[in-house]
C-alpha cells in the first residue's frame, strides 16, 4: 500500500507515485506490476487471498525493460 492511498482520482495518485496518468491507466486492473517501480494499481481494496499471490509472484518480478541480447 502506498501511503495516502486510495486515492480520490488518478491525477492525485500520478503525483504520488510519481508516474503519470497514461501508465496508471495503461497498469489499472491488470495484475501486472508497473515497469519501473514495480506498483501494482488496482480501483479496489484487494483480498488477503489476492495479495498473498502478488506477493508470491513478484518475487520473481524483474523490473524494467533491458534485457541482455
């Protein structure tokens, strides 16, 4: 959880992230976690369930987009 969150829109969490809107929006509901910092953005509170599997799975997470060749 970020601190502040929920945010009452996606301009006040752009600011607090410190990533922009197009990204929040792109990222909203997915389940995937956001490319530089790793944050997942959901509209909802979510379920122990749901966030003992996030944390599972982004321990295995690689952030950003540089991939050896």
């Amino acid at each position: 959880m970020v601190k502040g969150s929920p945010f009452p829109s996606m301009t006040q969490a752009s600011n607090a992230i410190g990533i922009s809107r197009k990204v929040i929006s792109y990222f909203l509901d997915t389940g995937k976690a956001e490319g530089i910092r790793g944050t997942y953005l959901y509209t909802r509170s979510l379920q122990a369930k749901e966030v003992k599997a996030l944390l599972k799975f982004s321990q295995l997470l690689q952030l950003g987009n540089k991939k050896e060749v």
